[in-house]
C-alpha cells in the first residue's frame, strides 16, 4: 500500500508488517529449528529491498517492516552461526513485477505527475543506467548466496539495483 504517512491506516500498517516482517520471523523460526535439529547447517535468504537500506516517502510501514527484516536477517546470522547456518538479504531495487505495475498509477495519483514520470523520475531516478533490476539479477545473487560455503559472508544485505543503493 503507497500512501503518505499522515493518511496511511494503523490496519494497513499491521497488514504491511504481517507480511513482511512477521512471515519472515515465523518462516525463520521453523527453519532454524529443522536446520538445528538436523544438524547439516544450511543458508536462510531473505528478500529485502532497498528499502531495507534506505527509505522513499510513500511507504512508511514498507521500510519500516524491510529494515525489521534486515535486523531479523543479522540475528538469524548471529544465532545461527553455532550449528552452520548463514543468514543473508538480498536487497533489490525495483523490478517490475505485479506489485510494482500497481504502484506505478498509485504513486501517479498522489504525486500528481504522470506514470511514465513515476518511472523515470521516482522509480529509476537514483540508478546508474535507469533500468529495472531483472527478475534474473535477483536470482543470480540467491545462487551465489545459497552456494557460498563458509559464514565469511552472512548477516550481510547484498544490493542488486542498478546502483540506486551503494553501500
């Protein structure tokens, strides 16, 4: 849901966070214990975005709940470590998925300027090249995150947006 803070629902705040944030503790949960359990470690990858790194107006319980997962991911890292397990976030800018189309017109609306605006001057503006992140960009960092065999590189956000975020 993209709306200015003043105006934005406590229940849509709850939803936002339900989804991002608890799903992603309830998930985490269950997995450390099978992982613990089993005994064979494994790597927990959340799906973060940029704005678990940084913040845009419009999407107060977005970032809120992105950061709480980046946090999460640490603690998962940090617990995690003493029977083998990695913890990592991918944090990707925008990729142009069904959430994405929806927010293009929604951002539209409240900013009072015109979709094709919304992309190029909100959405991409920050990049190096003005293009999306890709569907397969994501996916080739969850592999090299999912493959990487030690804990040298876990309770780490891994930015994949064109350069919109620079650590």
């Amino acid at each position: 849901h993209i709306a200015p803070l003043v105006d934005f629902s406590y229940a849509d705040w709850r939803r936002v966070v339900a989804i991002h944030l608890d799903g992603g503790f309830l998930l985490t949960r269950a997995c450390l214990r099978e992982m613990k359990q089993r005994g064979r470690g494994g790597t927990l990858l959340y799906m973060g975005s940029v704005h678990s790194l940084e913040a845009s107006p419009l999407k107060a319980a977005y970032v809120a709940a992105k950061h709480g997962l980046l946090g999460l991911c640490r603690a998962a890292a940090k617990e995690g470590a003493a029977f083998g397990v990695r913890s990592n976030i991918i944090c990707p800018g925008f990729v142009r998925t069904p959430l994405v189309e929806k927010q293009i017109p929604e951002q539209a609306r409240d900013l009072g300027i015109s979709e094709e605006r919304v992309i190029k001057e909100v959405m991409l503006r920050n990049t190096v090249d003005g293009e999306f992140t890709t569907v397969d960009d994501v996916a080739q960092v969850a592999v090299f995150l999912a493959s990487f065999p030690t804990n040298a590189l876990t309770g780490q956000p891994l930015t994949v947006s064109h350069g919109w975020h620079m650590a």
